[in-house]
C-alpha cells in the first residue's frame, strides 16, 4: 500500500518502512508526527481526495535532523572582474514511514 502526502507545499509518493527527506518540520529525533493532508491512497483498490481522501493519516517518526548538501551560487559580470561566490545548506529531516491508515 502506498499513500501521496503532501508537507512542505510538495507532494510525495510513501509506502510503509521507507525514508523520506522533507523541508524541515519541528520535533526531536524519535518524536512521531501524523500527516492527514493525504491526496491518494493507492494498493488493491486506489483511492483519489477530492482534494483529499476523508479519514486517511499517514503516521512517520524523526529519523535525523540535518541540512542538505552545499549548493553554490556563483554570479559574475563579464568584463567586470565582479564576481560573488554563496553558498546555501537546506535544512531537512528524515523521516520513517511508520503507518499508512485509510
């Protein structure tokens, strides 16, 4: 059985057991979270929300609390000798996929 949440203005397809890396959301390692914003469930009979499904909730718990890797941002002006080098490291948290519930 899978399930398509969505957190973090994105939507992700789940199954039970996986990890997941999302935007950041609040909570300590081991601390469980519930979704209940679930668009889909899928498995013997598909279940599509309207826009979403009444009753579903999809149950993780914090696996690792953690930033993304480095992306670079460099901008430069030809002829200038102008350059600017940034650096920018997303915060994330890693989920386990515990309980898929129609």
């Amino acid at each position: 059985m899978y399930a398509v949440i969505k957190t973090g203005g994105k939507q992700y397809k789940v199954a039970e057991g996986e990890f997941l890396k999302v935007e950041k959301l609040a909570g300590e390692i081991g601390d469980s979270i519930e979704f209940a914003e679930v668009l889909m469930l899928g498995g013997e009979k598909t279940v599509v929300g309207a826009p979403l499904v009444a009753g579903a909730s999809v149950t993780a718990r914090i696996a690792a609390q953690g930033k993304d890797k480095k992306v670079l941002v460099f901008k430069s002006k030809r002829r200038k000798d102008s350059r600017k080098l940034r650096g920018h490291r997303q915060h994330r948290t890693v989920l386990r996929i515990e309980k898929i519930s129609a």
